[in-house]
C-alpha cells in the first residue's frame, strides 16, 4: 500500500496530493520534541506532520529538521493550516 503525503508546504491556502511514484521512500524517522516525521527518500529529506509534508525537499536530513523546527511565522501557520483541515 502506497502512503501518499499532502504538500502543505508549497501553499498554506491549498494542499496538494503529492505524487510518490518517481521517488521511493527509504526511511522514516520522528524528528525528537517534534510531532514531525523526517522522510527520506531518493530525491532528498523533508519532514511531515501526519500526511501534511511541511518543508520542501532538500539534500541533507539536517537542512530538513533545521527549516521544520525553525520558530518562524511560516512554520507556525503551516502547523495551524494542518490542524484546520483535519
């Protein structure tokens, strides 16, 4: 069974159904003191809350954990957004 993530990331008003079938997942961790997840795949890391994906994709896990647990006006309302659609 194939788990697609929401980007959320590109877009607070509209999350779209990203597409998983050109990358593969290789691993997937809980970023610690977060409700993140940390996602790797062939393209790259990025981390998601629940099924929402809230940073772009970047090359290294550190880049990715450093961009989602920045305190920023961003992070904050892409979390809020997340909330709001459930």
């Amino acid at each position: 069974m194939e788990t697609k993530i929401l980007d959320i990331a590109s877009t607070h008003t509209d999350a779209d159904l990203m597409d998983n079938s050109p990358s593969s997942l290789i691993n997937q961790e809980p970023v610690e003191n977060t409700p993140f997840t940390l996602i790797t795949t062939d393209e790259g890391s990025f981390c998601a809350m629940g099924l929402y994906r809230i940073t772009e994709i970047y090359p290294t896990k550190d880049e990715a954990i450093s961009k989602a647990t920045n305190l920023s006006w961003n992070n904050l309302v892409t979390v809020m957004m997340i909330f709001l659609k459930k």
